[in-house]
C-alpha cells in the first residue's frame, strides 16, 4: 500500500504552488500583455531617434552661442551653462535698451511740445505783428 504524503508535504507541495502563480501574476503588470520582439525593437528606434534629435537640438544651440567657433563644445553641461549666461546677457541687455528707448520717447515728445509750442507763439507774434503792421499803414 503506497503511502500517503504526510500533511507537511502537501503543505509544501500548496506553497509552492501559490508561490509560483504569484511570480507569474507579478512578472507582468495586470492587464498588460507581454511585450513582442517587435514592439521592443520599435521603442528602442524610438528612443534612439528621440536621443539623435536632442543631440542634433544640443549642436544648434552650441553653435547659435558661438557661431564663430570652429569647433563649438560637445558636452551637453558647458552647452547648457553657456546658453544660460547668454540667455541672462541678453536679458540684461533688453532691460538697458527698454529703457532707453522709454527715455528717447520722453525725450522726443518734450521736444515735439516744444516744438509745437514755438510754433504757436510765432503765430502770435506773427498775428500780433501784422495787426501793428496793419495799424500803422495810413488809410
């Protein structure tokens, strides 16, 4: 009579089953199917392409800070830092010609009121004095 397995194998024996369900249920995320050669090998030409434009993206901007160079810097950090201080100069720069500007505009309109007020006292004197002119001429 062959014997029956004792109640701490089939103990063993259930653990072992539940345990191995659970690490095919883990292995994926639920709901999700597994992934195909295909599908992977398309998210790496993605990935890649996606690293070739933010590098080609990195070139422009080294060369758009300093077009003169021969050979603009590679690294993305001094990239970055670069554009930065020239980004921060040109603000700086704005900033100067904005007020500027706001000052020649100041500037222009006084002198146009000046302007528009000698005009204005030249045609009453010019009034004025032909009124004279005209009271002095004998009728």
């Amino acid at each position: 009579m062959p014997s029956q397995p004792s109640e701490a194998t089939r103990r063993r024996v259930s653990e072992l089953d539940s345990d191995s369900d659970e690490e095919a249920a883990g292995s994926r995320p639920s709901g999700k199917k597994p992934k195909t050669d295909s599908a992977a090998k398309s998210k790496a030409c993605r990935e890649k392409a996606r690293r070739e434009k933010i590098n080609d993206r990195f070139s422009e901007l080294a060369t758009l800070i300093d077009p003169g160079s021969k050979d603009p810097k590679s690294d993305k950090p001094s990239i970055l830092a670069d554009a930065i201080k020239h980004i921060t100069q040109m603000r700086v720069e704005n900033n100067q010609l904005s007020q500027l500007n706001k000052f020649l505009e100041q500037r222009v309109s006084q002198l146009e009121r000046e302007k528009g007020q000698q005009l204005y006292q030249q045609s009453l004197m010019m009034q004025h004095g032909g009124m004279s002119m005209g009271m002095m001429q004998p009728v």
